[in-house]
C-alpha cells in the first residue's frame, strides 16, 4: 500500500509492506507485522530512494498493523520534514 501525503508543504509518499515473521509455532500471533518507508518522490520513479522507519533505538520500527505504521511514519515525519 502506498499513499501520498502533504507532510510541511513537502510530497511525501509512504509504503506500508508486509513483514512476515516465522515461528516455530503457527498459532502465535501476530504472525505478521508492518514497516513503512518514506519517499520524496513518487516511488513509481525507478530512481526513488526510499527510508525505511526505524524507532527510537534504531531499529526497524515494526507494527502490528497498516494503520498503525501509517500512523507512526505521518507523525514521525512531520518532525523531521
């Protein structure tokens, strides 16, 4: 999923994917998270280069679902934009 949003007067684009993660076992949930990357130009552009979130410690900020990466990445950006 990726959506356009207005971030401070600047285009900004923001990819929500999949991260799968393998358990041992199946029934443990989640068995999937989210991450977001940003963009500063239409990532149809081959050339778009895209910044993966990370939190607070560095790490790839991962999310237990789209809308709370979309929520995370728009409020993070909004700082740093």
């Amino acid at each position: 999923m990726i959506e356009k949003h207005i971030i401070n007067d600047t285009d900004i684009w923001v990819r929500i994917n999949p991260h799968p993660v393998e358990r041992d076992n199946a029934h443990i949930i989640p068995n999937e998270y989210f991450t977001a990357i940003y963009y500063r130009q239409d990532p149809v552009d081959a050339s778009a280069i895209g910044v993966l979130m990370k939190n607070e410690e560095g790490q790839v900020a991962l999310f237990e679902s789209p809308v709370a990466a979309l929520a995370y990445a728009v409020k993070t950006l909004q700082n740093i934009i």
